[in-house]
C-alpha cells in the first residue's frame, strides 16, 4: 500500500486539477450520451419511434457539447511532447524469422479453417503490437546528459559521465542503448563511439554510468546528436529515438616527454643556464677570465691582486622567465603538401605544448606569442591554459614574407625565448639567437 499511497500523492502533486474536473466531467457526458443512445434503440424496437428520436437527439447534442467545450479545454492541456519524438524503426533478424512463422501460421489457417490456428496468428500478430507499443513506452520520457572533464588532453584516456533520466511517473524502462550520431556534412571526429548500455531505469530516478573516452589527436570534437536504441521486450523490433544533444570538446596536444622533447630538453636547460648567467643581483663567486666573458663582469680589485683578470660570477636569480614562441607559418599548409610536413607540424605543435607544461610544472614566469594569441608575463599556472587551448586549434599557416612575428622577436633582446618554428634556418634574425634557443621542426624526427 505504501508504494501505491506514494505514487497516487506523486500524481495529485503534478496534477492539473481544472484538466482533471475537466477530463471526469466529460466521461460522465458521454457515459450518459451512450445510455441515451441504448435506450434510443431499445425505443426503436419497441416501435416508440418519438421517444427514439428525441432520445438520439439529446445523445448527440451531449456529445457534440463535450467535442466542442471539453474537448479543447483537455487538448490545451496536454502537452503532447511524445508526437514531437522522432523515431527509427527497424526489423530485426529474429523478427523477420517470426514474420515468416506468422505467414505460415496464416496460410496454414486459411487453408485449414482450423479456430485454433487463427487464435494462435491472433496471438502472434498481438505480440508484435505489443513489441511496438512496449517499445515506445521504454523510450518516451527519457532525457540525456553527457558531462565531460574540463581539460581534455590528446593520447589520454579520460572519463565522462553519461546519464540518463526516467522523467515518466510509473513506469520504468529497460534495455536502453546510447549510442553516438555525427552528422554527414561535419568535419569534427565523433566523440561518443562505443554503445552505453542500461539495463533497467526506474521511474522518476537518473542512472549515469562513467564512460571512458580517448580522443586520438589534438583538435575540436563534435557530437551532433545522441540516440536512445531499444529492443525491448522481445526483440523483434529495433526502435531508436534521436535526441539534438550537440556536445563540443577541446582536446589539447599532449603535454608527454616524447623523444622529441627529451632531444631538446637538454639544450633548452643549457640555453637558459648561458643567456640568464650574471643578470641576477648577489656575487656568487670569482673565476679567471674567457674570452667570451663581458667585460662589464672584469673585477679590477681581484685583477690587481691576483695579477691576472678576474671576472665576478652573480647567483642566477630564481624565477625563471621565459617567453615561449609558436611560428606557424608552415608549408604543410600548401596545397601540396605532403604527409611528413603535416606530421612534422604536428609534433612540433606537441613539442611547444610539452614545453609550456614543463614551465607549468616549475612554477615559471610563462610568456607566449603566437599569431594571433600572446599572453602577457606571468605564473604559468595562469595562462597555460590558454597556451593549450590555441595549440589544441591552431592550423598552419602558408610561409608570408610580409610576417613580422621573428622580427619583432628581434627587438626583444632582454627575455629568453624559446621559439619553435617550422622555417628553415636561414630565415631567423641573428638577433634572435642571441637571446634564443630556437627549435626547428625540419630537426624533428
């Protein structure tokens, strides 16, 4: 009693109480209208035909007053949504097998005669009725949310959560499929690949189920729409329901020490160690002269006394600052380009991603230039996000002469750069290598 007391109170909660008045005030019209048209023909055939017609009269005028006052009042009411359910059919192999019994059952019977083989077609052809209507009672009333994680990075499994909500008040649904639709006029890969199954759904509850994805390759991912796949109750019968639920993703490059990475991760270090040698305040030590030392750096105390030059060494301040470049002027955006140029930008495009997230992982000052997108100086848990996100979508760009990303690279000689570009080695400044440590994509392998 308990569970029938719940529901009837979940009913009368939601209820509409003037449809409600409404819906029981016209049954009980036309519950009259039809005692008035037996007795109008119980008249009939007691040969009282004024009674009959005045009777048939009053049973249509009841009747025409409930289609013309009630009738509207319900239909207003009713919101109808399951006419706007857009639903794909299709015959199984198990059900074409039980078509082709129940046409044997039928010749069988009308060859025959026999009551009992009607009866037995009458029930089979009731079964695939029932396998429709039962069918779509599964799928009506369920909605669908897909979540995904915030950051999303390329080669990494990550784990979404898929749920599904039974928003009918009785009834449950059972063996619902999800599974994945990508429109045919769109570039953008599919996200939801593999069918999501679940077994049963109760009424008025949501079921979610933690999907794994991998998203093979950096770049924007689409998913147009989803739909809802049933084979219940005997499968016969394949129904599915689409629902317009567009999902977009953001996949970044991979932040991985790939070989590339490991190759230039030395020079970058020894780079950094050279160009940032002596800018800090405090004396760490004092060394004979080289050649290549300034002469800025020359101790003239420590020279007269030691009788040779002496230069002074500074302690290297500890934050690191660095100003993280992506040239994407490439030829793998010709027409003619081959495979290798645009597997070459791509890993030089991971190799940038690796190196700012190294960045990230130390705790650095992070600055970025590329063609349209700079982020200012800054911790590099503040912008390496953005960083990410304009690799995850950025494409090459034809080689333009006119470019003036390296060349206002050269007016900045005072911060350590790390430039990644895919132009060939004679088109970088002089100027830039003084303060650089420049990565060319030609060198990756």
């Amino acid at each position: 009693m308990a569970p029938l007391t719940s529901t009837l109170n979940a009913l009368l909660s939601k209820a509409d109480r003037p449809a409600i008045r409404a819906f029981f005030l016209a049954i009980t019209a036309l519950a009259i209208a039809l005692v008035l048209a037996l007795y109008s023909g119980a008249a009939a055939q007691l040969g009282n035909v004024a009674l009959a017609s005045a009777s048939a009269l009053i049973a249509l005028l009841v009747a025409a007053w409930v289609a013309v006052t009630l009738v509207p009042v319900l239909a207003k009411r009713t919101a109808l949504r399951w006419i706007g359910y857009r639903m794909e059919y299709r015959v199984t192999m198990e059900g074409w097998i039980y078509i082709v019994g129940v046409v044997l059952v039928a010749l069988a019977a009308l060859n025959t005669g026999n009551n009992l083989l009607f009866l037995i077609l009458a029930s089979l052809i009731a079964s695939i009725l029932m396998s429709g209507i039962l069918s779509s009672i599964t799928l009506a009333g369920v909605e669908m949310r897909l979540q995904l994680p915030e950051h999303i990075f390329a080669g990494e499994p990550v784990r979404a959560s898929l749920e599904l909500k039974n928003e009918k008040l009785t009834l449950p649904s059972l063996s619902l499929r999800v599974e994945g639709v990508t429109k045919k006029d769109t570039s953008a890969p599919a996200m939801l690949e593999t069918p999501v199954y679940f077994p049963y759904l109760p009424r008025q509850e949501a079921v979610s189920q933690t999907v794994p994805l991998l998203f093979p390759k950096r770049g924007a991912y689409r998913q147009d729409a989803f739909r809802i796949v049933t084979r219940f109750p005997f499968g016969f019968l394949q129904k599915a329901r689409r629902l317009d639920l567009a999902t977009d993703a953001l996949v970044y490059p991979s932040v991985e020490a790939s070989p590339e990475f490991l190759e230039v991760l030395p020079g970058i270090q020894g780079a950094m160690e050279t160009i940032t040698k002596g800018r800090g305040q405090d004396l760490y030590c004092l060394r004979d002269y080289v050649p290549t030392d300034s002469a800025r750096h020359v101790h003239w105390k420590a020279t007269a006394r030691f009788g040779s030059l002496m230069v002074r060494e500074f302690a290297r301040e500890d934050d690191c600052s660095v100003l993280l470049v992506f040239d994407p002027y490439s030829l793998a955006a010709l027409p003619a380009s081959s495979r290798a140029e645009k597997d070459r930008f791509e890993r030089s495009v991971s190799l940038c991603a690796a190196v700012a997230w190294s960045f990230y992982e130390r705790s650095a000052l992070l600055e970025f230039r590329g063609v349209g997108a700079e982020a200012p100086l800054a911790p590099a848990s503040d912008n390496i996000f953005f960083i990410l996100r304009h690799l995850a979508s950025i494409q090459p760009l034809p080689p333009d002469p006119h470019a003036t990303l390296l060349s206002d690279l050269a007016a900045d000689p005072e911060s350590f750069k790390i430039l990644v570009t895919s132009q060939p080695r004679g088109s970088v400044p002089a100027a830039i290598w003084n303060s650089s440590y420049v990565v060319f994509s030609q060198d990756l392998s």
